[in-house]
C-alpha cells in the first residue's frame, strides 16, 4: 500500500509516520509537506534513510506538485494545515488558502487518480462551543458553528471533502478529534508552550480567567484511532474522537503540569482573553468505540508525564523551534495581554 501523508513534517503527521512506519513495515509512505513554521524534519530524522519513506516538499494548493505526488497512491492520509487559533486571529488568508483551497486541490487529484481512500483530519471545534458546566458532548451529529477563523476554515474543508463524497462518489472518512498533546507538538499551543517555558524559568500566561475546558487527547491515541478508521472506517463516515470522560479547565490542566514539574502556581500568569474564544470542548466518542473499538488508552496525569519527560530530554529540538520566528510571534502574540 503506498500512502500519502500531508503535513507529515508537523505535529501530528510526524506522529502518524513514525507510527506507520513502525506498524506497517511493509506500506510506502510519501509524505507532502511544504515546511511552513510548524513542518520540522527533525521530528522524522530516525526513518529519513528507511528506503518505506520519502518526502517531498510540495504546497497542498498547487495543482501540480499534488497531481505529481498523488501518482500510484492508495491511500491519502490529509493533516497538513494551518492550525492555530491565535494565528487565525492575527492573519486568517492563509488559513482560507490553504485549508480550504488546499483541501480541494487534493481532492481533485485524489479523483483523478482514483485513490482507494482519502482521510481527512479534522477538529472537533468545527462544532463551536458548549456551555461550560453542561454535560452535554459533540458527536457525529452536532451540527456545525465554528466561531474562528481556523475553526471555519476547517468546517469547509470538511464539508468540501464530504462533497467529493456525495458528487463523485470519492471514498473519503473524516475524523474530528479534540485537542492533542504529546512529542513534537509545536511549543505555541497551551500545554507545549507550558512546558517548555516553565523549562526555561519564564511564566506561563493562561487566558482570563482559565476557566475554559478542552478535551485533550495524547497524540498516539489519536494516530491509533485513524488507523482503526484507515482499516476499518466505512466510506462517507465521520468518527469523533476525544481523550477525556471528565471536564478539566486550562487552570486545572496547568496547575496539573507544575505540580509534575515540581513547580508552585506562582509562575502563572492570567492573561487578556482571547477574541471569540470558545469556552468548551468535550467528544462524544461512543461512535468509534463502539464500531471500530477504539477508546484512549492513556490518562491525562500519564499522558503529561510522558510528554513533560519528552520535552524535559529534547531540549534541543524546542530551544531551535523557540529561536528565531517563533521569538517575534511570540513577542507580537503576548506583549499587550
Ligand atoms: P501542525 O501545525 O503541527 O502541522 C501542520 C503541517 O502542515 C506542517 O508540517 C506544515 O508544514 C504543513 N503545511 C501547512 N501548510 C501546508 C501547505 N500549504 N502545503 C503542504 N503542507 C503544509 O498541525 P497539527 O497540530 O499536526 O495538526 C494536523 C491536523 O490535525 C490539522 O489538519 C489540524 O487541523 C488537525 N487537528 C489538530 C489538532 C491539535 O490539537 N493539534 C486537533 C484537532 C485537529
Ligand atoms: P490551544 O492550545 O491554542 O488550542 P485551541 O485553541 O485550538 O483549543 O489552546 C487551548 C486552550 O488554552 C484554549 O482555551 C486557549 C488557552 N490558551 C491559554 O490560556 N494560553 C495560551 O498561551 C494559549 C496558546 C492557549
């Protein structure tokens, strides 16, 4: 089987490579990435000589370098996007362009060459927010409203891929997973950005008042669950998939990573909101449990202590990441809150 992974050189991608590769000795695995600021061969350095692997740097919104890299695949595995909410905020064309356009442009050459399947990656924020203290749960059924511009992009992304679905007959399955963390995740986003400035004596800026909740799942919980859809997945369907039974808020969470750090609350620093933020996740991941019998295997104490070990033992692969751009997004991101 020869797959082809979009955004292979980012969070999750890298995640779902090794995996793969790992798992599926005998599968090809081209992975298509166009090394923006998240996309890091680093992350892939242990399988880049493994003659199963190759990459190709290539941008999902360019005809012909997807049409080239799509010849012979079986199986498209899509991850590659723009995927952070504050981003959205500060520059939301980019996300238009590649989330949505660059969906399309893969679609497109998916059809032509007749791919025996195309798996989209979603998040469940297409869904919109849910009232912080309800016990009520996104599912396969929640009808869409995304309030950012990273959450709406996404939404037409996933409605353009059920599209190809229901017009051309494309087998496609889409997943809408919550919030991952684990190696590898790009030290902008609340848990890398927590560790890893706490790592270097710096606060921890937590967004007023801290009481909003995210369903956090550990990223090899998640690259197993796309595999069950990969194998098992029925054509057309969409599989939420969540980490978490209980609700814990962004406080809790970061608190929660201090104590395992050995460290008080006194580096936390709660800072201006973010615009139109939504204040609840939680999955309903019966679906896929029951179906395809998957659930998350790791708890969130666990999967904090593997990661914090994780960043704690790779401190060259983030001090690079930190360095450079990263420093003056950070500056732009924080300097008024
Ligand atoms: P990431 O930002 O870490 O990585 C994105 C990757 O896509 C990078 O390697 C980047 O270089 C590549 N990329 C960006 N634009 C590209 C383009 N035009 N052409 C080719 N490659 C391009 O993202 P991630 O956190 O690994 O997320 C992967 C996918 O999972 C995304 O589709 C995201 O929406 C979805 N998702 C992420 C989370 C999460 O918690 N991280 C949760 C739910 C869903
Ligand atoms: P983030 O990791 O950006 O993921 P998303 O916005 O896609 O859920 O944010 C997770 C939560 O943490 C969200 O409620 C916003 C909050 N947050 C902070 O409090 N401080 C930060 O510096 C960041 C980046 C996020």
């Amino acid at each position: 089987m020869k797959l082809l992974v979009t955004g292979g050189a980012g969070f999750i991608g890298s995640n779902f490579v090794l995996y793969w590769l790992a798992h599926h000795s005998e599968d090809v695995v081209v992975n298509f990435d166009a090394l923006t600021y998240a996309g890091n061969l680093e992350n892939l350095k242990s399988v880049e000589k493994n003659p199963q692997y190759s990459f190709v740097k290539g941008d999902i919104t360019n005809p012909q370098d997807v049409e080239k890299a799509m010849q012979g695949v079986n199986i498209v595995v899509h991850f590659a996007a723009e995927s952070h909410v504050d981003r959205s905020i500060m520059d939301p064309s980019t996300f238009v362009r590649t989330n949505v356009l660059g969906t399309q442009v893969l679609l497109e050459a998916a059809k032509k060459v007749g791919v025996k399947k195309f798996h989209h990656v979603s998040t469940d924020e297409v869904f919109g927010s849910l009232e912080l203290g309800s016990t009520e749960k996104f599912s396969e059924t929640t009808p869409y409203n995304p309030h950012s511009p990273y959450s709406a992009s996404k939404a037409g992304s996933d409605h353009l891929v059920r599209a190809y679905h229901d017009t051309y007959g494309l087998p496609i399955t889409i997943t809408n997973c919550s919030n991952n963390y684990g190696p590898y995740h790009f030290p902008e986003k609340l848990f890398s950005l927590t560790i890893t400035n706490i790592l270097e004596g710096k606060k921890v800026p937590v967004y007023t008042p801290g009481n909003h909740v995210r369903d956090w799942l550990y990223v090899e919980d998640h690259v197993r669950a796309i595999e069950m859809v990969l194998q098992k997945g029925k054509d057309g369907e969409t599989y939420c998939i969540g980490g978490m039974t209980q609700d814990v808020s962004n406080l809790e969470a970061v608190k929660m990573i201090l104590r395992l750090m050995g460290k008080d609350d006194s580096s936390i620093e709660l800072v201006k909101d973010r615009p139109g933020h939504d204040v609840r996740y939680a999955i309903d991941w019966t679906k896929i449990n029951t179906e395809l019998g998957w659930s998350p295997s790791v708890s969130l104490e666990e999967g904090l202590q593997k990661t914090i070990a994780w960043y704690t033992e790779h401190r060259d692969w983030w001090m690079d990441v930190k360095s450079g751009t990263y420093a003056e997004y950070y500056t732009k991101q924080y300097q008024e809150r």
